[in-house]
C-alpha cells in the first residue's frame, strides 16, 4: 500500500489494513523515501468543520493500532519495490495538498504499471483511482484503465464537499483544478465504463453492513468512491485475494 508522506484518508487506510491484517495477511507501506513514518489527514481525526465530516469512531481506532504497527513505521521506498513480491496492490485516497506528492509521482506510476502486467489483483479508491488513469500501459500507450470499468470519487461529491466548507477551508476539498470523476473519465475508452452506483449523500457503510455502499469489480481489479465504501472495498478485496 503506498502512502504520501502525509494527508491520506484515515479511514481508505486504516478499514483495508484491518481487514487483511484480521484475515492473516500482512500489509506492507511504502512511501516516496524509505523510512518515512507517514500520517494521515489530520483534519478527519478531529473533525473538518465543527467536529464533524471526518472519520467515524472505528476506522479511527483502527488508525491508532496502525500506528502503532511495526510495518507502518518501517516503510520502503516507493523506487525499491519488486512488484513481483507482492501479491496485491491497494491505492487509497484523500483530498487535502499532501496527497499530490503520490497522486503525481512519475516513479510511483511506473511501479503500478509493472505491478498491472502481473494480473494480480489492485483495488483503488476516491482519488487513489487517479494514480490508475495516470499509470499508462507501455505496450499501448493508454491507460491501464482504458478498457476496464471502474468507479471513483464522483463530481457531486466531491464539489458537493468543497461548497460545503469553501467558506472556512477555502479548496481544501478540491485536489486539483479538474474534478476527480473527469479526468478518470478521460483516461477511459467509453466514458460509461464508469459507474456511479446509488447517490449518497451522509450514509457509510460499516463492518456489518455493506447497504449504502458501492464498489465496481472488473476481473482483479476493484474500485469504489469514497470512505463510505471502504468496508466493502476491503472485504472485496480481501476475496480478490483468497479465491
């Protein structure tokens, strides 16, 4: 799982992380630099606006035992990984400025991609899914999501939180200048490859129950929009996995 030095989404890291590591798997953190202990967006430990719009009670309990991992203080390069020696690719999400150093890195793309030639399974969620229409497959050209249908953080969500909070956090919501949902959009061969699933506006789904959530699985690859989904996401991935 690579992660910015800082800013990630609490939750988009710390539910997968739970649920492979309860299931037996062992999850392994890169950063641009080895060595580096990353932290997520502190603003969804406290609370956005007012204490609120940030990570619920449990993913949030979840972050502190995976701070506390042995693996989350011992990360590897992003430049030094094998993708071979891994047997799946999970690619989290947040909005805030620190997420561009991994949504723009060129060394970290060019790993996704060999890690994409494996056929192993990867799962992207919220912004992680613009590393995936960033990463272009060599042997023609285009994105590796080109021919794949997927999902992400959708327009009304994301301009919906920026309207949200533009008064007091300015375009703390808005990562880049295009919208995330457009330019996945523009990495793929039909715009209706992707999927939006039901409208959400507050409901998250939890351990026990997946109804408000949404994923998109297409072969070894799955994606979903938001926190809300990343229950779901996990536990789809974590099939991926274990066949």
């Amino acid at each position: 799982m690579p992660l910015p030095d800082r800013d990630f989404d609490v939750t988009e890291v710390a539910v997968p992380w739970r649920i492979l590591t309860a299931a037996g798997h062992r999850v392994c953190f890169a950063t641009e630099s080895a060595g580096t202990v990353p932290a997520a967006d502190p603003r969804l430990l406290t609370g956005v606006l007012f204490g609120r719009l940030g990570a619920t009670d449990e993913p949030k309990r979840f972050y502190d035992q995976l701070t506390a991992s042995p693996e989350f203080r011992d990360t590897n390069a992003w430049a030094d990984l094998v993708p071979a020696g891994y047997d799946g690719l999970i690619l989290p999400g947040g909005h805030a400025p620190g997420m561009r150093q991994y949504l723009g890195s060129d060394v970290l793309r060019d790993k996704v991609a060999q890690f994409w030639q494996l056929g192993r399974p990867v799962g992207a969620i919220c912004h992680g899914v613009l590393v995936l229409a960033r990463t272009k497959d060599p042997r023609t050209g285009c994105s590796v999501l080109a021919d794949r249908r997927t999902t992400c953080l959708l327009k009304y969500q994301e301009r919906g939180a920026y309207l949200l909070t533009a008064w007091r956090l300015g375009r703390y919501y808005r990562t880049y200048p295009q919208y995330v949902e457009d330019e996945v959009r523009t990495a793929l061969a039909s715009p209706e490859q992707l999927e939006r699933g039901p409208w959400v506006v507050a409901a998250r789904g939890t351990a026990t129950d997946d109804s408000p959530a949404f994923v998109v699985q297409d072969g070894t690859y799955v994606s979903a929009r938001w926190p809300g989904d990343a229950y779901l996401f996990a536990k789809t991935f974590l099939a991926l996995l274990q066949p």
